[in-house]
C-alpha cells in the first residue's frame, strides 16, 4: 500500500495478484510517450519502485486528473508531469557505451524506433545511429526479429495507425496516415490490404466506425486501463 512498481516500456515484468488486495495498473500507450523516450535517450530507469509516500500520492492524484480529463492535451500534460516526477525520483541511467548483448540491442531498437516512427526510418539511417554497417545490422536485425526492418517498420506504423483512429475517430484519414510514420497514402493502403485482407473503408464498417466520421457513441476512448 502507499507504493508504485514502474515497468518501463520493453522491460520484462510480472506480478502476483494477492487475495483481498487492491491494485490499480495504469497502462500509457507508446504514442503517448515520445518526449518521454526523447528525454531519457535510451537510459535506463535506476530504479522501478518508488516506496515515498509523497511521490506516490502526487502520481495518483495525476492519474486520476489523467483518467477524468476528456482534454487529449491535457492528458498528455500530466503524463508527462507525471512522467517528470517518476524519472526525477527513479533517475535515468546513462545507456551503455556499447551494446553487449542481445537484450540491450532489441530493447535500444525498438526504443530508437518508437521514438522516430514518424522520420523515414532506412536501413542505413538506423545502422549509422547504432554505429553499424548496414550489412551487418541488416542480418543482426534478421536474425533476431526474424523479419526484414521495412516489415517490422510497417507493422509499427500500423499499430499506431489503429491506435490513433481509435483515440481520434473523427481526424481525417490521411492526418492518421501521416501522424503514423507513413511516408505516403499508396504505401500505406497497401500495407493495410496485404496484412487486414480488406481496404481501411470495409474494415471500419465491420467495426460499425465509418472511415472519416466520429465513433458511434459520440465519445473518445480511453487512454488507461485500471
């Protein structure tokens, strides 16, 4: 009671759920936390519990301003006040000098990934910010993710495409296409035939969420699950 466990995005964790206890698991999406993965820069949390009281309430009174809030910016403010708060108590761990194994790799990855989705991400840009060849971090990259990077890139785009529409069901198509890394409207329909079977217009009407108009209940959907 009175404390926090932080799992950091990537970050194996569990839990044991006790009899008679009460817990709340708040959960932020990766859209949500792009100056977050800016500000810690592939650092690491020095700690994942926060046992201060005083800390714990200020987050729990944030979440609650978060889950009450039907402001998308002013959620996105206090999760990043919150976020403030927790990597001030917690400290961010400089990144290693270097890469020493495969954990450290995929975790620094698909971080350096999910923070610039929406850059033309190449082989070679990625390689160079890694200190590798393109080569050699292709079949580095193949070996571990079992897939080309321009796959798994796709796949990123259009997870963060179905979450977007889902937060902004009203937001017009091709803002979502963009806002989701895509570097054209062609490639994206494409992608989106080839991996849902269907174009983005039949598959929204079988979610009964019309492709350019609003959710049919009028509301946003939430950003948490408690």
């Amino acid at each position: 009671a009175g404390q926090l466990a932080i799992a950091d995005t990537l970050e194996p964790h569990s839990y044991l759920y006790k009899s008679g206890s009460i817990s709340t698991v708040f959960i932020i999406p990766p859209i949500y936390l792009t100056d977050y993965f800016t500000y810690k820069n592939s650092g690491k949390l020095g700690t994942n519990f926060i046992t201060d009281k005083k800390i714990y309430d200020e987050c729990v009174d944030l979440v609650e301003k978060i889950t009450s809030s039907q402001n998308l910016l002013s959620q996105k403010g206090y999760i990043n006040v919150m976020l403030g708060i927790i990597t001030k108590y917690c400290k961010i761990l400089p990144p290693p000098q270097h890469i020493r194994n495969e954990v450290d790799f995929v975790s620094s990855v698909l971080e350096y990934i999910s923070a610039n989705i929406t850059e033309n991400i190449t082989q070679a840009s990625i390689a160079q910010a890694f200190n590798y060849s393109v080569s050699h971090f292709s079949k580095k990259f193949n070996a571990i993710f079992n897939c080309p990077l321009n796959h798994y890139l796709n796949e990123v785009r259009l997870t963060k495409f179905l979450e977007l529409k889902e937060l902004h069901p009203d937001m017009a198509l091709t803002t979502l296409i963009m806002e989701s890394g895509f570097q054209s409207t062609t490639s994206f329909y494409r992608y989106f035939a080839k991996k849902l079977g269907v174009p983005p217009s039949k598959f929204f009407k079988t979610l009964n969420l019309p492709e350019n108009s609003p959710a049919s209940d009028g509301r946003k959907r939430p950003i948490t699950n408690r």
